[in-house]
C-alpha cells in the first residue's frame, strides 16, 4: 500500500473525498470563532460540532477536554483548535492504523471478507489480490457471494485483471462447499493467500448469519486456526449507521479488522474515530477509489490532518 503521500495522488482523493466533513468541521470552528478567548459556551459549541461530524460523545469529549485543558480562558486561533483537534484525532487512531499482516508459512493464509451489499467488499479483494501478487505472493480468490451471478462474475473480472484464479461455484450454490473447495486446492496448490468473498444480504440477517458461520465452520475441518483475518468492509459515506453494520457483523463472525471504502466519495470520515473508541478494531486500509490501486494503509496522522483540513 502506497504512503508515500507525494508521489501518489491518493492523498488528494482522500483529501477532496473528506472535504465534505473536513468543510463542515473547518468552517464550523471558524464561524464559532474569531480570535477570542476560549470559554465555556464556545467549548460546548465545539463539542456539538465534533458530534455532529460522526466523532461520537466519547471522542468529542476528550477532543474539547484537552482544549480546554491547554487553553481555556487564553487567546486562541482557529489553527489552534485545529491543531489540537488532529493530535488528538491522530492518537485516537494511531492505535487501530495496522496493516493486515499475512503469515506466508500458512499457505494459505485465509482472509474472510464480510460486510453489506454495495460496502466494497469485491472490490477491496481485486485490490488486495493486485497488492499482493504484486509482491510475489501467491494469491487465490473464491466467489462466496453465490447469491448473485454478476457478484461471481465481477470477482471473476477481478481476478482476471489481477492475474489471480478464481474459484467458483455456480449460482444459489452452497457457500461453505465452495469454501471447502476452495481451501483445498490452496493447500495443495501451496497458495500464500486465500480471500474469500461473501453475500451481505442484510435483509435477511438470519439467514447471513447462519450463512457466514457454517462457511467459518467449514473452513476449520481442514484448517482449524482460519480464518487468519476476517474483515468488515464498511462503506466510509453511510456515517453513523456503520456502527450498527459493526455491532451486527460481530454478532455472526469474529470480525477481526476493518477496511473502510469510498474515502474518496462524500466521506463522512468522523465515523471512524468513534469506531475507533466503541471497538478499537484494527483499520486495515482504506479505499479511495474504483480501480486497482485505489487502496491504501490507514495512516492515523494523514487522516487526521486531512479531517481537520491542516496541510
Ligand atoms: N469511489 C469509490 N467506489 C468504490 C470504492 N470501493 C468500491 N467502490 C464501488 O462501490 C460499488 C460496490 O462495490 P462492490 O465491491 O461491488 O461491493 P460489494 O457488494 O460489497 O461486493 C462498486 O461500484 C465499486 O466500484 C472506493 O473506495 N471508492
Ligand atoms: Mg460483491
């Protein structure tokens, strides 16, 4: 995952894709604020804005504490607040920024991909399976989402761009064969990572939930310690209601690490600072944008920067 924020021009995507809330926070402490001392009602102002933008009660009670910690009563900037607010931004996330490690002695390694229809689960996979093989990995992909042909035939699409096989079933079939299978041939293959796609039908949670589990179930008969990672694709524009997709999906699976999508979109990217208090579960990566090299590491300083729309 690129991070080198001068070659690339993800930065700018991330950028433009968080200008929306980054707007919406700047333009809320500036319109709170013209050079004046830091008192009480500016201090409840601004943690009503910090809620507002999706950093949650938690986050945007520490954020104004510390503030007013270090200035209340005293001249302040709106820079000031800025900078304050990104540091604060960036220690909340510095924790949860980390990379999915892959173990290549596994072989294979088995990522369970998770989340609901439309977050980016397909799409994250083609960009994980591009990365890696790109460093010389081997990788394998399985189109677990049987419920739908054209979710097996964009896996399929993926996986030819990528140069990576896929292994299929045909539509409406069992998941969890198709899971077995695919585990099987990886092993015998001696395939470094295996990424297994699903269905995100929430509708009919029951019915998911059950889904997801005989999968996770399958894949112990040949390998009990998988899946190694499993992953909630969470699509970073649907603000507050990701809380709820990460409470349900933890429910069905042992959801290990996020990867949130569309940063690049009309992000509503406070959201992930309170995911960050409520579950403290790793973020992975982030996407910002449709094609394949649109992924890249969560990088708690460039985020936070980029939120509170600091250079
Ligand atoms: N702009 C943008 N679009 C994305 C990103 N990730 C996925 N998409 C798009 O979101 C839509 C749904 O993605 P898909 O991978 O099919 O979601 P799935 O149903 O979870 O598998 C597709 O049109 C993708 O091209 C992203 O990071 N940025
Ligand atoms: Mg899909």
């Amino acid at each position: 995952m690129e991070k080198d924020i001068n070659s690339n021009s993800w930065f700018k995507r991330l950028k433009s894709g968080l200008s929306e809330s980054s707007n919406k926070v700047v333009n809320g402490i500036s319109s709170l604020f013209t050079d004046k001392k830091l008192d009480n009602a500016t201090l409840e102002e601004l943690e009503d804005l910090l809620i507002t933008s999706d950093l949650g009660v938690s986050a945007a009670n520490q954020l104004t504490k510390n503030l007013a910690a270090k200035k209340f009563d005293r001249a302040i900037s709106e820079e000031d607040i800025r900078i304050s607010f990104a540091n604060d931004i960036a220690d909340i996330l510095r924790p949860v920024a980390q990379p999915i490690n892959i173990d290549t002695s596994l072989k294979p390694h088995v990522i369970l991909v998770c989340g609901v229809n439309g977050s980016g689960k397909t799409t994250t996979i083609g960009k994980l399976a591009q990365q890696w093989s790109r460093e010389g990995k081997k990788v394998c992909l399985a189109a677990g989402d049987t419920f739908r042909a054209a979710a097996i035939e964009q896996l399929q699409v993926w996986g030819q761009r990528t140069k990576v096989p896929v292994i299929t079933h045909p539509q409406g079939s069992d998941p969890a064969a198709l899971a077995f299978d695919a585990i099987a041939k990886c092993i015998e293959d001696q395939t470094d990572i295996l990424l297994i796609d699903t269905a995100g039908r929430l509708q009919n949670r029951s019915e998911l939930m059950d889904e997801l589990a005989k999968i996770v179930r399958v894949i112990k008969k040949q390998l009990p310690d998988a899946p190694h990672n499993s992953i909630l694709v969470l699509d970073g524009t649907v603000g507050q209601n990701a809380h709820s997709q990460v409470a349900t999906f933890l429910e069905m699976v042992n959801i290990t690490g996020l990867v949130i999508t569309k940063l690049d979109g009309s992000a509503r990217g406070g959201v992930i600072i309170s995911l960050a208090k409520e579950f403290q579960l790793p973020v992975h990566a982030v996407g910002v944008g449709e094609t394949a090299q649109d992924l890249n590491a969560f990088d708690a300083e460039v985020f936070s920067k980029s939120l509170m729309g600091l250079n």
